[in-house]
C-alpha cells in the first residue's frame, strides 16, 4: 500500500506537507524541520504534534510517497 500524505499545493504537487497515515494512525505535522528538493522529486524532515520526527519523501516520476522515522529524536 502506498504511503498517505496530505500536502498544500500551490503551483506544483507535494509542495508542503500537512499531514500523513502511520501504523493507522493520522499524524499531524506541527513544522516542516528541513526540505530539499532532489533528482527524484522531494524531501521534508517533519516534527508531528506529538513531537516525533519523520522523514517524508515524494518520488515524483512514479508518483509515491515514502515515509521513514527521522534517526534523531526531539525532546517533547
């Protein structure tokens, strides 16, 4: 099944995060940590309002969405 992420697009697809499904849960984002834009498509690090920490990754040419914990933990 292919990842679920909700985000504002403006002028182009995946421009901003809003929110995502994990393990069946829908997570808000609280703020976008970093984003980078790649040859694939998009990258953000996001902090949900339950402070954990995500990496979420759009690969545009197959139109999909990968969503990983961040490594690093914030502090609540």
């Amino acid at each position: 099944m292919d990842a679920q992420v909700e985000c504002r697009s403006d002028w182009a697809y995946a421009q901003r995060p809003l929110a995502f499904h994990w393990q069946r849960q829908r997570r808000t984002i609280q703020a976008v940590l970093a984003e980078a834009r790649t040859p694939d498509g998009m990258q953000f690090v996001v902090r949900t309002t339950e402070h954990e920490l995500f990496e979420l990754s759009y690969q545009q040419l197959i139109d999909q969405w990968t969503i990983q914990p961040h490594a690093i933990k914030e502090k609540a």
